[in-house]
C-alpha cells in the first residue's frame, strides 16, 4: 500500500512515536518492516473514535486515557494460538513431567502452572485437559492464564470455540471435554465446567508487576518472548526463575530459545528448560 493510497497519513515520524507507545506500554519491540501492520491496526482506531490522523490520536492516548489504552494495547497484541499446538510439549507434560510431580509432591498434593500469553484460552484449556487426564482427582490443581489483551480474556472466560478450531482434537476428548450447540450457533462448542473452574483468567502486562507470588511448578511461556527485545527478555526470564519452586519447568516457543539470555535454567527436551 503506497502512502498516497492511505485513508490516513502515516509517515515515518508517527511510525516511531506509536513504535515507541507500544513498547512502553506492553514490551513488545516492533522492528521497522511492521509499519504497514501497524497502521492497519490503528486505523481501526481512528474510524472507531472519528479521529482525522494520528497526530491527533497519538496525544489523545498521552492524556492518559485508560480506555482506549486499553483499546491500543488490544490492537497491536498478535493473538495466534491453537488446542494443543506444539503436542510434543503436552506429550512431555503427560507421560515424563506430571508422573514425576505427583511422585515428588504427593504430601503437598498441590500443583500450580501459569500459561503467559495465553491469548483466547485454548493453550489453558489443554493444560487443564491433560492435567485431568494424569493428576488424581483428590489433588489441588490451578492454572493462572494471562494475557495483554483484555477482548482475549473474556473470550477465554467464556471457553466457547467455533467447532473449526477443534477439529483436529481427537473424538473422544471433544466429547468428553467439550459440550456441543451452545451460544448464538450451533456449530459452537464449550470447554465443560470442570476445566474452567481449574482456570483463572486474568488481564496482565508481563512488564508490570506480577500479582502472584509463588511459587510455580510450571510456566508456559509460548511465542511471546520473541516480540521483546534482548535485555526485556533477559529481564523476563529472571523473574520466571524468581517465581518457580524447585524443580521448576519452563515451555517457551518453537522459535525461541535461552542461549546467551539466562543462566538460571537447563534444557532438558526441545523448547523444554528447568530451572537450575
């Protein structure tokens, strides 16, 4: 799209100005080939509140005003993510990583797993799917899922599904975990009660402070990282080890990895990390 072409001009200056908004608000560092998405998202902005350029909107969100900071946030969060996605780390979980926890916490009966990013919920759910498949019934298991973009959360809270993003779950788990015909159509369906009670769902900045204080058995931290700079990464990881008890596990992406960024944890399977 040529700069004439554009409902709004969106020159270079603005692109660094907005680029600059978004990592002080969510971390996330936009390299210069991102200018076209970011003004796609934007623009919605400036149609939804009748904003003429984003000049204008850029002091409109320097007023502080929490609502559409919000709203921003909400805009320029990638939210990708599917059931199971990456199944080699829910293998792990299944058949190495539970057996082991409840062998070592049978006392305490007691496991705590936070999902980071967890976007419309469904990286939460097949935690909790899995969990309920391995995990005694009499144990106490919670999992904490955030994400930056509040519209992300209350689609989780709900955990209704259009029935295309399970089709690739397997029969007897859909019929099992997932209720059919429910909201407006009938080709939705619904995480059951039982899973969504294990889940907290809960808007959260990772670059502010942290409410919880641990600590954790498991961080599921996937395809997140990677919108962050070095030293923001750096930071982050710091403070996922801060958090988890010992011996505690760290998920990240396929396209990530701690080489050079943390000491404070080992790589025991692809993508997979304990802390040390």
């Amino acid at each position: 799209m040529l700069a004439l072409e554009r409902e709004f001009n969106f020159s270079r200056h603005d692109f660094d100005l907005f680029r600059r908004l978004v990592k002080e608000h969510t971390g996330i560092n936009l390299s210069d080939h991102k200018q076209e998405m970011l003004y796609s998202r934007l623009a919605r902005r400036l149609r939804v509140l009748d904003i003429r350029n984003f000049h204008d909107y850029y002091h409109y969100l320097k007023k502080e005003n929490e609502n559409e900071l919000i709203q921003f946030v909400n805009a320029v969060t990638t939210n990708l993510t599917a059931f199971f996605r990456e199944p080699h780390h829910f293998e792990f979980l299944a058949r190495v990583l539970l057996p082991q926890l409840i062998e070592m916490k049978a006392d305490s009966k007691r496991i705590r797993i936070w999902s980071a990013g967890c976007a419309s919920g469904e990286e939460a759910y097949s935690l909790a799917i899995v969990i309920k498949e391995v995990i005694p019934r009499d144990w106490d298991v919670k999992i904490l899922a955030t994400d930056l973009d509040s519209s992300m959360i209350a689609k989780a809270q709900e955990g209704i599904y259009i029935s295309e993003r399970v089709t690739h779950i397997s029969k007897s788990r859909l019929h099992r975990w997932f209720k059919k015909g429910v909201y407006e159509h009938q080709s939705c369906v619904q995480a059951v009660p039982e899973l969504r009670s294990m889940i907290t769902f809960k808007q959260l900045n990772l670059m502010n402070a942290w409410p919880m204080h641990g600590p954790l058995d498991i961080i599921f931290c996937r395809n997140v990282v990677i919108y962050f700079d070095k030293e923001t990464q750096k930071i982050l990881f710091d403070r996922f080890a801060n958090l988890l008890g010992q011996p505690g596990y760290l998920f990240i992406g396929h396209s990530e990895n701690l080489f050079q960024l943390t000491k404070r944890f080992r790589l025991i399977q692809q993508t997979i990390y304990q802390k040390t």
